[in-house]
C-alpha cells in the first residue's frame, strides 16, 4: 500500500493559490460536508473548536475520500500531542503561537524519528502507517509530512524571518485575530499598525524560501493578502457560514411585508 500522497505539501511546492476553510464543527458528519464543497484544504481545529484526538480521527476518516486536504491544528505544540495526530494520520500540523526558531526546530523534531527528532514508533498501532502496509514508512514518512507554524504575536513577527528559515517548516500562517489583540487592537486586524505587521511577516516568509498563508473570511482582506503574495488563504469559517445564513434567511421573514420588495411584478 503506497503512502497518501499529501496533495496540500505538493500544491505549495507548486506555488498555485489554494483556498481554505475553516472547519469548527468538530463531528465527522459536518467536516465531511465541508469536504464536499470544493475547498482545496480546510482546518480540523484542535485549538479552539471542542475537538479530541479520538474526534480529530473520525474527521480525518470522514473527509479521505475526497480532495479536499485536511490540516489539523493542534491546540498547541506539545511533542506528545503531535505524536498522537501524526499516528491517527494527520499529514499536515498547524502549530498555534510559534514566537522563536527554537520552538519551530523542536516542532520539527517533533515530526521526524530520530536521528532526526524525537518522535516515537507506533508502527503497526496506527492509521499513519495503514496498521504497518505502508512499505518504509519510518525512512519516508517525513517526505508527505508538513508543518506550518503560526505566526501571531509581536514576538512571531519580530522573530519570522529565523523562524521560517528553519529547515523542516513548510509554511508560516498568519494569526490576524490573535496578532491584532497582542499588538493592542483587538478585533481590528485591518488597523494599519497590524497590517503593517502582517505584509512584513508574510515579505519575510517568502523571503526565506516557505509559504505564507492566513485566515481573510472578508474577501476584500483576502484579495488583498493573495496581492502580498499569501499562497493558502482560509477565506470561509463553516460556523459563521452557516450562522450568517440562517439569520439571512429568518430575516427575510421577520422584516414586515411592507419593507420588503415585492417579490413578482406584473
Ligand atoms: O489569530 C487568528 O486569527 C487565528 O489563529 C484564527 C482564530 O483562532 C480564529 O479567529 C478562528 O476562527
């Protein structure tokens, strides 16, 4: 059995757009709507949607069969919790609030065996190695493995350039909601002192050789970062999708017949 091929690490290499979204519902069920919808990735969020490893795994089953490429986002960098998500399958990590190089090269340990690193063998234990029918997954598994590192705090930014330098991260990802809080903006990620901090982490990224990407549900921020050069954008949250609609839709009947446009005319 050959190993997936993880078709988001080849499309960066390609550098080809690719548009995400976020997936917060947490169930398999709903994850696997989203990945029927067309998105080129979307985000299996351990951080901040109410997900379980155990809860990650149904998710990761329930899109395979499908193009869209799933990302999980840990809740942090924890080397035993990566651990965990490489060996229920994940291909591709986001790792929250990465500040120095020195935390992105122990995420990278995390991922590779030694003499490279410090993961563990889980071997014939685990979904990442189709349960050991993946020929050489411990010399190979590194090579459709990818990590982004998120970038989202004053000192991320000041430090991006050493931190997407270091060998073995694939990409850096913006953080706009937590980068505007901790620069004393919060909610506002279009003020121009977090802009400005934002196309500087995205100049240095690109500089070092890595993808940037980042979350823009509002498409003129979107347009906007894809212009900077931003490669993977998350231009959709499926919650607020699905919020937004439906208050959409129960408003066109609550607003009184009177205020609204006649819907035929003769
Ligand atoms: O800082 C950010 O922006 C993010 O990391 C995304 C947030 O967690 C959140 O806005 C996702 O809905």
């Amino acid at each position: 059995m050959n190993m997936p091929h993880n078709t988001f690490k080849a499309a960066l290499k390609k550098n080809a757009p690719q548009y995400g979204i976020w997936a917060g519902f947490a169930t398999g069920y709903a994850a696997e709507i989203v990945a029927t919808t067309g998105y080129d990735w979307m985000l299996i969020d351990g951080e901040h949607a109410p997900n379980t490893v155990p809860g990650v795994l149904a998710q990761l089953q329930a899109v395979a069969p499908y193009a869209t490429a799933p990302i999980v986002r840990a809740v942090n960098g924890d080397a035993s919790l990566i651990k965990q998500l490489l060996d229920i399958g994940a291909q591709t990590l986001m790792i929250p609030m990465v500040e120095t190089a020195e935390q992105a090269q122990a995420l990278v340990r995390a991922m590779r065996y030694p003499p490279h690193g410090i993961r563990g063998v889980g071997g014939g234990l685990t979904r990442a190695t189709r349960w050991d029918g993946v020929p050489d997954y411990l010399a190979t598994a590194h090579e459709q493995l990818c990590l982004i590192v998120q970038v989202e705090s004053r000192l991320g930014v000041e430090n991006v350039a050493a931190i997407a330098a270091v060998e073995g991260v694939d990409a850096v990802f913006i953080g706009p909601a937590d980068l505007s809080i901790g620069l004393g903006h919060a909610g506002d990620p279009g003020h121009p002192d977090v802009q400005e901090r934002i196309q500087y982490a995205v100049d240095a990224t690109l500089a070092a050789g890595k993808a940037c990407g980042i979350l823009a549900p509002n498409e003129a921020d979107a347009r906007r970062y894809q212009d900077w050069g931003c490669q993977f954008i998350a231009v959709a949250i499926d919650i607020s999708l699905l919020r937004h609609s439906a208050m959409a839709t129960l408003a066109r009947y609550r607003t009184p017949a009177t205020e609204q446009a006649p819907s035929r005319t003769y």
